[in-house]
C-alpha cells in the first residue's frame, strides 16, 4: 500500500508506522502505529502522508504566504486570520491529483474487504507533524470527520482536513507556541470506524491534580465526540490503577448522544435524562484503567486517550497522546505509592524558572558532589551528583523526603526555609504529617559528632572569633580567597582540550568547600549577632526599626556593582560630548570586574556579560532616565545608610536604659551586623567567578570539536555533559544529540509553570494564604513576607524575564522571583513585589540596602497584579493592595 512517488510514499497502513515516520505522518498517525504496532486494539487503518500534503501545496504557491505568517506576532490575531483564511480557500478549491486519488482509492477498497462491504464506515481525522507532540497536543486544532462513507465522501473529508491545517484557532495556537509555519504538514488518518455503544476519554494520569496512577475516565453513549467536544454532560469515573480500586464514580445526565446515520455522516441525538444509572460497569471501568497504565507503559509518559466499546463489548482505542499540562517527574521518581519523594525545586528557590543547559546541569552535579565529599557523604559518581539531586524538565530539584524522615533535619529545613522562603514553611509542616515520611530514629549522638566534625573541619570556631573580633581581618582573608581561586583554576593557553575537561572537573569538585567553609562562618555570624540583637531588643523595639540596621549595607558584591553601574551612567550623562567614548572605556572597566556575571548566572551554560553586555546597556539607558536628585540610587543608599547607623545609636541607647551590659552586648552586635551582614552574597559571587572561568575553560573544547565536525558549533559545547565531551574528543558524533536538546530547551524556555514543590505521585502540595477581596470597594490585598519596611503607592511593572526589560523610574517591580542579575533594574525602583522568597533571600537584602519598600513570598502577584495597575506596597505589615488600573500600557 505505499504508492511510492519520487517524494516517497503517499499512503501508508498502521502496520508500517512509528515514531520515527513522524514528519510524513504526522504526531496522531505515528501514535496509531505505534499502538497498533505494540499489539493494542486499535481499529485498522491507514495514513495519507504529507508527501500527498506537499504535492498539492506546492502547485498552489503558499511560500509568499508562509513566510509572511513565519514573521507575525502571535498577539496580531486580525493579520493571522487574514492569511489563514487565504491558505484555506486555496486548499479546498485545488483538484485532487489523479495519483493521489487513485492511492487513497485502492487503500481504502483494502480497508472494506475484510467484510465483503463496498463502502466502509470511516473517521476521518487530520495528523499534523506539530500535534500529538511530548511536549505540545494540539488537541483539538484540527478537524475530524466522522461516518465517512464511499470515496467521493472520503476525498472530500480528506481535502477539508489539509484546509483545518489553517483555521485561525490553529495558526493562532502554533504562533504562540512559536511554530514555524513553513515547518508544519498534514497528514490524514483513514480508521475503520466503531459503532461505539459507549466512548470517551481516558486520562491516564489525573489531569486536575497530576497525580500519576490515578486514572480519570469520562464515559458517554454513543459516539466519543459527544464526550470529546463537550457537547454533553458525562459519567465521571477516577480510579486507582495500582488498586483497582474507583475513588469516584459520579453519573452524568447524559443527555446527548452523537450517532452514526445510515449512508453516512452523524446526528445528534437528545436522550432522556440518566443520570441516575452509569453507562460503564465497575468492571469495565477497571479494565479501561488497566488499558491506559499499559499505555502509560508503553510511551513511558501520561497518555490522554480515546477509547469506545462497540456492540459486542470489544473495547477499543481510537486516539492517545501525551498529556503536555503536567509536569515531568525527575527520571527514577518512585512507581508506587508506597514511597513518597518530596522535590524542592532549585531553579524556583534560586529565582531561575528558564532550563539550565546541560552543561549547567553537569556542574551543579560536580558542585553537589563536593560537598557530599566533604561532609563525608560521597557519592557513587562524582559526575551524577548526591543521591538527593534530581533532575525534572530541564531543571534542577532537592530531594527532601530524607531530611524530612529526621527530626534534626526538619527543624533545620523549617528555620532555614523561615529566612529564604517562607511560603513554603507550611506546605512542608503538611507533608512532613505523612505517615511515610514518619522520622527514622538516629543517634543524636551520631548527629552531633558529625556536625562537631565538620564545624572543626571548617576551622569555623577560628573564623567565628576572627569574625567578631577582628572583622576586617576577616574580610581581607575572604579576598585573598578570591584571587587564590582565580590563580589556582588558571591553565595554559596551550592546554589540550582533554586537560581543559579535567581542569573543569577539578575546578568544581575542590573548591566548593573551600568557598563555603571559608566564608560561611563568617556569614553566619553576621546573621547570628543580628538575630542575638533582636532577642536582647525584645519589646524595645518594632520589627521595622531593626530591619533599618540593615540598610546601606557595606561589602556586598552585589550592592557594589549595582552602585559601580549608576556611577558608569553619571559619567556617560555628565560627558555627554564624548559620552561614546565613556561608555565604551567606562564598560569595559565595569565588565573587568563584574562581566562573569549575568541573568540566571548559576548556570553555566549561559553567556556573561563579557560575552553579551546587552543587558548592561539596557539598564544604563534606564539609569539616565532618572534625573531627580533625591531619587539617585547613591543618594539613597547613603540616606539608608546613615539612618542605619543612627538606629544603632538609637537602639544601643534603648537598650543601656534596660541595663549597661545589655546595651554594651547590643552595641556590639548591630556593628557587627554591619560589618559582616553584607557578605550573604559573596559565596555565590565567587562560585559565578568559577563558573566564567569555567566557560574559559570550555570554549576551546567546543572550536576544537566543531573543527573536527563533532559539534555543529562551539557554544554546542554547553549542550552536551564532560563525559560526552571526552566521547566527542574520542571520535563520537553530538551534534544529532545538541539538535534535539537546543529543540527541547527552546520549548522549556516557554514552560508556563514551574512547581516550587513536587511530589513523587505528580502533585503539587500548596498552603497558599487566599487573597482577601474589600467589601464593597475594588481594591483587593494580597499577602506575603514583610521584606523591607516602608510604604509606597506606584504604578506596577510586571517582569518574568529581566533581559531587555525595562523598568520606569518609580515604578514598582513585580516578579515571580531574582536572582543577582535582576538587581540593576532595582535602582530605579520604587518597590518590590516577588512571589518566591523570605526575609533573607536575594531580593529582600538588596532592598532593604536601598530602603524600598518590599514583600515577598506573595503567591500569585504575578498573574493578579498587572503592568499598569496602582499597588500599594506596604513592606512593614507584608501586604500589597490592588487600588486601580491605569490605562496608560
């Protein structure tokens, strides 16, 4: 049945499709054949393939109008409709060639024979190669039409679906999916239809919930489309595939039915109302069930199936495809219920919802592999990282559910969790209730011998002294760390590409531990003599007035190059007759100091701003815009400053009224919160120093193996991992493997949702505080962590995305989370909203040194709060009231 043309087959049966035929037959026929050819009950049929696709495009001319589609927004749906009303109206006025005809003829004479019937019953349903995708359904986007009867019916059926290529819901749907329209072709399934007795879909994984072995089933008499369209109201089953056992069994009135006519095509039809009695038994139910979980099996992956049982009890499955909305599991995720996984998601805690690359991924592995070393817990292969390491879409995720199972480990995770993210506190006091995550007895004996060993390994008594004591002494030993770090990972530029790889390996598995046991001491006791103040200031004191001490903070990296950046845009605007010059001479100064840094910077995989200063220029363009004095980023920061220190007066004083030790201890503790609070973010800043080095270490790897026809390019190097790195020095070809990866990860980069937590059955806990809504007015309050004190009302600029945002001078930012890279837009704003967060996570530090007003931990301000809105941001009491909406975006 192949009908061989010089572009290839036109037809092809079930029998001889699989995922592999994908473009010429698109994503429903290449499941069909999958599932035909993995033994399932799938009524027979065959495919006419997009080569009988492109063969009647190409004599119509649609180039012109394709690359005009290729280059329209997804947003200007009048000019996507104008062009697919085109495309259509030239599609079904073109002539069948007689080729094609004469193929779909004879395949369709070879369906009828097996019962002697002259014109068989058939659906008819389009198969594009962009549908039915693991990672985009398009359910629905394109026609299907059913009780198709004789070949004039058929030929006709099979013109209008190539014309459903180009409604507007589906030239709409892959624009903002961001499709290449020149990319796309039709196929058309041609299956034997049954004449169900009962249809309906089957998810195989609950689709409302994501919870995995949970079976979702709607059930309807007649024809599925009744079910699939939504045209009636079904019976609802759900179902535990590992038990058997219905959790919910729900009947629908069932009012409607959709059914074949004799000599083709469907009516709808009106039943009484059956609510009361199910249209599936319990029996069938489960045997649907099982039916999905051996597809699930098959594909490895959640299905959404169609199905129906026709006259004799046979039940069938006409349809399945992936189930897009959820999210993936992380590979090796437990398959029973027994066991229960609990992944915290880095990338949402680090404020980096994009993908890491794998060669991102790769380092973090390294990077956790040190430290399990280093504690005495190393893992099997240094390469895959500790066991507690997962990896889910792309991203990256901590296994909690053992630190959950000890008591010292929760009472750790919940007080650290209080200072970097405090929404999830509660979700985790809900899970940690779960009776499989119920404590394992340990030794506390055992615990605190190991913590003693490795406090004393850290040398941290030594440095916690040096700390309080002498805390410049301190500060100098942590620098000349830094250029240790930078001398120690340097290499010959001769080196061959092998040392490189080596290099880089090293570079992450030794000096993680030497950053942090050299640092963190130092860290922590900056955070220590602040909380210590705070317990000797009880009921002297409001909240607010101790989180003043922390503004204008000195020796934060961050805060500096923040400050170094609006110096950079004063000069450019004071030298304006040579502000050409200044700027290039200015950045690259700038750049020398602070170019290994960039958005989502922990990934290494990522350009600097070395490489790509875009960003940079943008926020200088954005400095320049801010002319009144009393709002400049320095200005405020020595203002905040100066109030910092004055309340250290105030509070010292205070607290000496109680008595002179008490304010003695006091005094010292708030000066020392001063000259040690601001190194928080000088540990990561010197990771991101390894990580740029690390890229200097790659980049001849990558030219060499894009020489040798390895890789298609250098910077192909970031998508692969080190030992594929050394297979590709030995000979091994990637770039099939980079192609797939860059298609995996541009798809990743438009991923909607990113759960902060996920457990191992698909679901996503959540403890979420509602937002509360003011009687009889608009304004609505939403709430979070107070961040920073103070309050402001402003227009607010929703950003999810920092590169190439710009942010008003005044305006306050509203964002799901930030990392160090947002912190240039921060000097121009009036306020600070994020979603992620508690009172010592990046955003709330750099705010509280600038004085804005800022709360965090505030679920859903992204999707509640738009650009353009009026906010009021009152940073003291941790909420953010919605007042009205500025049409002026």
């Amino acid at each position: 049945m192949d009908d061989p043309t010089s572009e290839g087959p036109l037809i092809l049966p079930f029998s001889a499709i699989d995922a592999s035929k994908l473009a010429l037959v698109g994503g429903k026929a290449a499941n069909l054949g999958e599932l035909t050819r993995g033994g399932f009950p799938v009524p027979e049929g065959f495919c006419v393939t997009t080569n009988a696709y492109a063969l009647i495009t190409d004599g119509i001319g649609l180039e012109p109008i394709l690359d005009e589609l290729a280059v329209t927004r997804g947003d200007d749906t009048t000019r996507l409709q104008g062009f697919a009303a085109v495309v259509r109206a030239s599609l079904l006025a073109t002539t069948i060639p007689n080729n094609i005809v004469e193929a779909i003829t004879r395949a369709y004479q070879l369906l009828g024979k097996g019962n002697k019937e002259e014109s068989v019953a058939v659906a008819v349903r389009s198969s594009a190669t962009a549908e039915d995708l693991p990672f985009a359904s398009f359910a629905g986007q394109q026609d299907t039409y059913l009780n198709i009867a004789g070949i004039d019916a058929l030929l006709d059926a099979v013109r209008r679906c190539w014309s459903s290529l180009w409604t507007d819901r589906a030239v709409s749907y892959r624009a903002s999916n961001r499709i290449d329209p020149r990319s796309v072709r039709l196929a058309v399934v041609v299956q034997r239809l049954v004449e169900a007795r009962v249809a309906g879909v089957l998810f195989t994984a609950n689709p409302l919930t994501g919870r995995r072995r949970q079976a979702v089933i709607d059930a309807s008499p007649g024809l599925g489309e009744a079910v699939v369209s939504g045209a009636v109201n079904p019976d609802h089953f759900v179902v535990n595939t590992t038990t058997g056992e219905i959790v919910e069994s729900r009947p629908g009135d069932k009012r409607i039915a959709i059914q074949a006519t004799p000599g083709g095509g469907t009516e709808r039809v009106e039943l009484a109302a059956q609510s009361s009695e199910a249209c599936l038994s319990d029996d069938q139910v489960r045997a649907l069930a099982a039916l999905g979980a051996r597809v699930e099996g098959y594909y490895g992956a959640p299905q959404d199936t169609e199905w129906a049982i026709d006259d004799s009890g046979k039940l069938w499955l006409t349809q399945a495809r992936p189930i897009t909305t959820l999210y993936p599991l992380p590979a090796g995720a437990p398959d029973t219920d027994d066991i229960l996984r609990v992944y915290f998601s880095i990338n949402v805690a680090q404020g980096v919802f994009r993908p890491f690359t794998p060669m991102g991924i790769q380092v973090f592995r390294l990077v956790t592999s040190s430290v399990g070393m280093f504690i005495g817990k190393p893992p099997e292969d240094p390469l895959m990282g500790v066991v507690l390491l997962a990896e889910a879409a792309q991203r990256l995720f901590i296994d909690a559910a053992p630190i959950l199972r000890s008591t010292l480990g929760r009472e750790l995770m919940e007080r650290a969790l209080q200072f970097m993210e405090a929404r999830s506190v509660p979700i985790f006091k809900q899970i940690a209730a779960d009776p499989r995550l119920t404590p394992i007895a340990v030794s506390r004996r055992v615990v605190f011998s190991t913590i003693f060993g490795l406090i004393m390994r850290m040398r941290a008594p030594l440095y916690v002294i040096q700390a309080l004591f002498r805390p410049a002494a301190a500060r100098a030993r942590i620098k000349r760390l830094e250029v240790r770090l930078l001398t120690q990972s340097e290499i010959p530029t001769n080196a061959s590409s092998a040392d490189r790889l080596a290099k880089l390996e090293r570079l992450f598995l030794g000096n993680p531990p030497r950053v942090l046991s050299s640092i963190l001491p130092v860290m922590l006791t900056g955070i220590g003599v602040f909380a210590l103040a705070g317990k000797l200031l009880d009921g002297l004191t409001q909240d607010s007035e101790r989180q003043t001490v922390l503004r204008g903070l000195p020796y934060n990296v961050t805060t500096e190059m923040d400050l170094a950046l609006w110096a950079l845009a004063q000069q450019i605007y004071a030298d304006q007759g040579a502000a050409e010059s200044t700027l290039q001479q200015g950045l690259a100064n700038f750049l020398a100091t602070y170019g290994h840094r960039s958005i989502a910077e922990i990934d290494l995989g990522l350009p600097r701003w070395s490489e790509d200063p875009t960003h940079i220029i943008g926020a200088l363009a954005n400095y320049l815009q801010l002319r009144n004095p009393e709002l400049a980023p320095d200005v405020q920061f020595r203002r905040g400053a100066k109030e910092a220190e004055a309340m250290v007066v105030d509070l010292t004083r205070r607290a000496a009224h109680k008595g002179r030790l008490r304010g003695l201890l006091v005094g010292f503790c708030l000066r020392r919160t001063r000259d040690l609070y601001g190194l928080r973010e000088t540990p990561k800043y010197y990771l991101v120093k390894l990580m740029a080095r690390g890229r200097e270490l790659l980049w001849p790897v990558g030219e060499e193996l894009a020489r040798a026809g390895h890789l298609e390019e250098a910077q192909d190097i970031f998508f692969i991992t080190l030992p594929e790195a050394r297979a590709a020095l030995a000979g091994a070809d990637m770039r099939s493997v980079v192609r797939e990866r860059r298609a995996n990860y541009q798809y990743e980069l438009h991923r909607r949702h990113v759960p902060r937590l996920l457990l191992s059955d698909g679901t996503e806990p959540s403890a979420e505080p509602q937002a509360t809504q003011a009687t009889g007015s608009a304004e609505s309050t939403l709430s979070g962590t107070p961040a920073s004190a103070g309050v402001v009302t402003a227009k607010a600029r929703v950003i999810l995305d920092p590169t190439g945002a710009r942010l008003e001078p005044g305006e306050i930012l509203v964002a799901p989370s930030t990392d160090p890279g947002w912190t240039p837009l921060f000097l121009t704003a009036a306020g600070l909203v994020m979603e992620m967060g508690g009172a010592m996570s990046h955003g709330s530090v750099v705010a509280r040194e600038y004085g804005i007003p800022a709360v965090v931990g505030v679920p859903g301000a992204t999707e509640r709060i738009s650009t353009g809105l009026q906010i009021t941001v009152d940073g003291s009491a941790g909420t953010v009231s919605i007042e009205q909406v500025l049409n002026t975006y």
